[in-house]
C-alpha cells in the first residue's frame, strides 16, 4: 500500500491466535523485528521494462511457458512442427512382430529414424515398406508430399536399383549423391515436386542402420531443427581421450562410435565395439561419436579426439 516501506508475513503476527481466541482483527501485534524493506519485490526485478525475455527460435520448455504466463500473455507466435514422412525401401524387409523368413530382415531404420525426429522436435509420419520398385516408391512418395520433408532409408546405393537417384531426377532435382564420411557415404540428397508446386526436400539414407542414423545425425537433424528456427543446431563436443584406435581405411572423414566418460577434470572415449556399419548394438552403447579426419591414417588409443556428443549423460556430467 502507499507509504508502506516493509512486508510482516502474518506468521511472525499474532493473527491466528486472535482468530482462534475469537478477538477482534481490527489490529494485531508483530512479533519479530524486521529490517525496512524486507518482503518487498521491487518492479521489475525479475523482468525489467523493454527488457527482452525471449529470442527468436527459442524452444518453449515449461519454463519458457512459465514465463509466458507470468508476463499475462495469453498465445504468442511459435513456428509448427516440422511433418517428415518417412520411407523404408527394400524386397528384404519386414515389420517386426512379422514371422521371420529366409533371407529376409527386420525394419529398424522406419523406427530409429521415427524416433530421431521426435526427439529433435518433429513429427514423424511412417508411410510403411516401399518394394524394390519405382511404381511401389512413387506411389509412397505421392502419400508423403504434404510432408515438410522426406526421408527414404535404403534405395540409395548402386546395389539398390539406383531407386531413389532415378526418382530425384525424374520428379525433381538431385543436389548431391555420396558423401565423403564413413559411415554412410550412399547419401541422396534433393527435392521432388510436391503439391502446388512446391518443392520438398528429400534426403535419401543409407540402409544399413548404423550408416542411417549417423547420415541422420550429420544432415536430417540440423534441417530438422533449422525448420523449427533453431538457431544453435550443433551438438555439444568435447576433447577426449581415445582408449582404443580408430583407422581411417580410405581417406574418408569417420565417425566412431564411443562411450565418454568423465574421470577428474578429463574425458575419456572408448570405442564401443566393432565399427561395421551393420551393427546397431554398439549404436545403442555409444554417447558420442569420434571424428577421424580425412587425412589422418588412425587416431592412436592415448590421443585426443574431438566427440560429438549425441547423449550427454550423468556420466559425462560427472
């Protein structure tokens, strides 16, 4: 109230008393000593005026909602999430809880990848199994083309009917096709005419699971978070130390998949198993993954590596 200079919490009063005895409430007594000032939030003090709360591309956690609320603002403009259809290709697969058959496999990547985009922000939409076709690929790329973006697994290296290659420049435009990384050089990239004339971006993985969610990682998540107006879209990374080799066979960049720890003030990267790009288990095991340059044969079990880290876990926070 005006003219009032200090706040007494009705604990340190004798208001309950007098309420319980039945007195009368038209005055009470203080019962501590305190300071001038003491409770008062001055204006301002946690937001102040023309200060800026929140930036452009800033994800709304609860806190940020939070603040929203406390501010009074009922809706603020926020970009939607970004719809990814995504498609696995390839004769040989088949859902799980399907019977096993000779010669064929399960599909993981639909799921790895589905899960990908949910935890970068987005919204997966699975469009099932295309066959080793270009009618069968055509007809599921047709139900994913409201989509913001189009993911294929397989149906991208020279194995695999050259499918998505042929599909790009048939319906739209190839940007690029191989890349220099192991895993997962097989890599499509480009757009396919969608409705009204749009154009949608069409990223084309490799299909062995490893390869696929490493290309995931290096390509799909930034444009995903891109989309969402992110402005920050790497990982964090730390130097570490290698308690393993990684060899580099043919002068492509390699990602390897470790385990960082935290011991005193350094980390430490232990490779997680073999390196096949076919192994998904030691995907599964690893936090982070280890970059051998190009240009650099092996990286010697006791040198420093660079880790991106694609979990940072209470192990790594240590």
């Amino acid at each position: 109230p005006e003219g009032a200079d200090t706040i007494v919490p009705f604990e340190e009063t004798d208001e309950v008393q007098r309420k319980r005895s039945g007195q009368s409430l038209d005055w009470i007594s203080i019962q501590a000593e305190l300071p001038m000032r003491s409770h008062i939030r001055p204006a301002g003090e946690d937001v102040g005026e023309g200060e800026l709360v929140l930036t452009s591309g800033t994800a709304l956690r609860s806190s940020e909602i939070g603040v929203l609320a406390s501010l009074g603002l009922e809706k603020v403009k926020a970009i939607r999430r970004p719809v990814v259809a995504i498609i696995s290709t390839g004769d040989e697969l088949l859902d799980p809880g399907q019977p096993i058959e000779p010669g064929k496999i399960y599909d993981s990547n639909r799921f790895t990848v589905a899960a990908s985009v949910l935890e970068c922000g987005g919204v997966p939409k699975l469009l099932g199994i295309a066959r080793d076709t270009l009618e069968d690929m055509n007809a599921r790329l047709d139900e994913g083309l409201d989509a913001d973006m189009l993911i294929s697994a397989a149906g991208g290296s020279k194995g695999d009917y050259d499918m998505v290659k042929d599909v790009l420049m048939e319906r739209g435009e190839m940007s690029f096709w191989s890349v220099r990384m192991r895993p997962a050089k097989p890599l499509a990239f480009g757009r396919i005419m969608g409705h009204n004339g749009k154009l949608v971006p069409h990223l084309g993985l490799p299909g062995n699971p490893v390869s696929a969610m490493v290309a995931f990682e290096e390509f799909a998540r930034p444009a995903i978070l891109r989309m969402l107006g992110r402005v920050n879209l790497a990982r964090p990374s730390v130097q570490a130390t290698l308690e393993g080799d990684i060899r580099n066979f043919d002068g492509r960049r390699v990602f390897a998949r470790v385990h960082v720890t935290r011991r005193g003030e350094g980390y430490f990267a232990n490779p997680t198993g073999p390196q096949g790009s076919n192994i998904l288990t030691s995907m599964s095991r690893a936090n982070g993954l280890a970059i051998c340059p190009e240009d650099v044969e092996v990286k010697k079990q006791g040198e420093t590596v660079t880790v991106k880290m694609i979990d940072w876990n209470e192990e790594v926070q240590v």
